[in-house]
C-alpha cells in the first residue's frame, strides 16, 4: 500500500470539505468532485504498483473524514452558506443533533464514494497499462 498516495491524494478532501462550507454552490460540489476522482484515479494508477482499488477505497474514506470533520468544526458557516441543507434539518425528523447526522451520514457517503474511485482507479490502471505497454 502507498500510504503517503493515500493521504496525499486525501488532501482534496480537506480542501473540498473547506471549500464546500465557504465558496463552493451545492450545485458546484458534485462536478468538482467528478473532477477529484478522476484525477485521483489516474495518480492511483501511475504512482501504485498494484491494488488500485483498495488505493481509492482508502482515498474515499479518508476523503470522508476530512470533509465530515470540515462540516461539523465549520457547522455554523456551513448551514449559513447552505440554506437549503438548513431547511432540510429544520423539515427532516432526524435523530440527534444535525451534527450527529453529519457524523452518521460522512462514513456512508465515504465507503460510496471509496468504491466509485477504487472502479475508477482499476479502469484508469488498465487504460494506463495498455498506453504504456510496447507495440499498442
């Protein structure tokens, strides 16, 4: 395993998760992080040996984290930048706090989108083999 892809790669989370509670639309995010996991698919690719999967599982879940965390520590900012997610926690019965919810809700979304990137990262490893291998 590349520990040190993994958590480099892990970073867009961070920035994302900052990003999506000061500046980034709701109707932005989900392009932008097509954007992530294409770019993150393609590093897995050509800085791991092998595994490619398992490396954006990882990637996912650690993804996950950061933004979970990014939501909660910036919660305020978040629901004041993000009206309609505030409505929906007014509207929503949800058990305990929107916090919770977040805490709840972010492992989910990060083990959905770990195996959406690790899909990518095997498709990008066979389209960057079958480049690199001689004669194709």
């Amino acid at each position: 395993m590349n520990w040190k892809l993994i958590l480099q790669l892990s970073l867009f989370g961070l920035a994302m998760g900052i990003a999506t509670v000061f500046l980034i639309p709701s109707s932005v995010e989900p392009w932008l992080w097509l954007v992530v996991l294409g770019i993150s698919a393609y590093f897995i690719a050509t800085r791991s040996s092998r595994r490619y999967f398992v490396h954006g599982l990882l990637v996912g879940m650690a993804n996950s984290v950061w933004v979970t965390a990014s939501h909660i520590l910036l919660f305020d900012s978040y629901v004041a930048h993000h009206p309609r997610y505030a409505a929906m926690m007014t509207t929503t019965p949800a058990p305990g706090s929107p916090r919770m919810v977040m805490a709840l809700i972010g492992p989910v979304i990060g083990v959905l989108s770990g195996l959406a990137l690790g899909v990518l990262a095997v498709v990008a490893g066979k389209l960057v083999r079958r480049r690199a291998a001689p004669g194709h």
